[in-house]
C-alpha cells in the first residue's frame, strides 16, 4: 500500500502533552539552576542543545523518579483518535520533539498509542546513576543550528507535504519551512508577527476536519501531471 505524500509531524510537550513535561520535571526534580539555563536559551545565548543537556544533567532520582512525575501527566483525549483517523486516512505520523524520547514514548504506550516515528532527543542513564541526553543525528538545520526541527523539513524538489502541528518555541524556526502550520498558543502569536500563514486549532478533531478537507488540494500538488487517468 502506498501511503499519501503527505507527512504530518507533530510536536509533543503542550500540543499532544496537556503540559511541557521537561519543564514539569524539571521543576520537580531539579535544583534552580535550571531557570537559569532557561533564560539564557529564551534569550537567545545558548542554542536548545545545550539548553536541554544542561537541564536534564540537573534531573535526580533516575528514571524511577521520572515515571512518577509522569503519572501526573494527561495527553489531549483526542489525539488518539487523530493517530487513528491517520492510519486510515494513509497519512504519516510522526513526533517531533525537542524534548526526551523515553517521556514521550512511555506516555504515548500508557495510552495504546502507536505513531510512526518518534524524533527527539534519547535519554541515556551514566554509571553514576546520572541522566544525560544523546540528541539526534541531524545532517543539516535550516537555520544553521545545531539542533532544531527544521532538520525534518529539507530543502528537495521531491519530498512529502510536510504538515506541523505544535505550540511553542521548539515549532517557530519549523513553522517557516512547513507546507502547513497547525498552530496554538506561542507558535500562533509567532506566526501573526512573521506572516506565517497557520491554521489555529484547538484540539486534533479540528486538525483532522482541515487536513480532510484540504487533502486533495495538497496531495495533488504532488502527483506528476501526467498521472490523471
Ligand atoms: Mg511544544
Ligand atoms: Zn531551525
């Protein structure tokens, strides 16, 4: 079976998770510190990379305390039915995230939830028992960063419509290189400001009706001219 040329990545913390689980965790299981490292990111001093390696470095209690965080945490009761309406609809899903792997992967299994493709950062435990981050291998960004999600939307003539739904700052540098932008929060007042064209959403049933209704137009785009029968 040949799936649509039509991929649509979706981001994690705040658009599938209710809330930003590195945040979360990093409020409950790291000293101050990690504020600092922050602000420095928003601020523009350090790039997301170092950021994150900074922060997760600051994470006490291992995986075990992790996992009861995480407990707390609720995915957006519709995204379930989104995965599945892609599955019908041929249409790849994947994750793309600047967060931690394992958190996503484990949160998705709680809920039965198989995506294609989770992208984002492997979270790996030291000997000492300390957590650490092994980021993506990323050939090129856009941007020139050494770590962004606009990896995943390459400069070639002959390549998926690529689709991104997210909420936040980790989706700003995407959200000029996608074909669509499903956006909330952050990521809709940054698409007003750059002259982004976005679709606001509120929940996945949304994005499903738009994408349903836009398939055609956007697929076609895709087909050689030759192919009508
Ligand atoms: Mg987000
Ligand atoms: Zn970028």
């Amino acid at each position: 079976m040949t799936r649509r040329p039509l991929e649509v990545l979706c981001d994690f913390d705040g658009t599938i998770a209710r809330v930003d689980t590195v945040d979360l965790l990093l409020e409950r299981l790291a000293d101050s510190r990690w504020r600092t490292l922050e602000d420095a990111w928003v601020r523009g001093e350090i790039d997301s990379r170092a950021c994150m390696a900074g922060q997760v470095a600051l994470l006490r209690g291992g995986w075990p305390a992790i996992e009861r965080v995480l407990a707390e945490v609720d995915l957006d009761p519709t995204f379930a039915r989104f995965v599945a309406w892609c599955r019908a609809a041929e249409i790849v899903l994947r994750v793309a995230s600047e967060g931690i792997d394992r958190v996503i992967c484990h949160l998705l299994a709680r809920s039965r939830i198989v995506v294609d493709d989770v992208w984002a950062s492997t979270l790996v435990e030291e000997d000492g028992g300390a957590l650490a981050l092994r980021f993506p291998a990323i050939r090129r960004t856009r941007c020139g960063a050494p770590f962004c999600k606009c990896a995943l939307f390459p400069r070639r003539s002959h390549r998926p419509v690529r689709v991104l739904i997210g909420d936040g700052r980790s989706d700003f540098c995407a959200a000029g290189y996608a074909d669509v932008v499903f956006a909330s929060s952050k990521l809709a007042i940054h698409c007003q400001q750059h002259d982004i064209p976005f679709v606001p959403f509120e929940d996945f049933g949304a994005v499903a009706r738009v994408l349903h209704q836009r398939l055609p137009l956007v697929t076609s785009a895709f087909e050689p001219a030759s192919s009508a029968s």
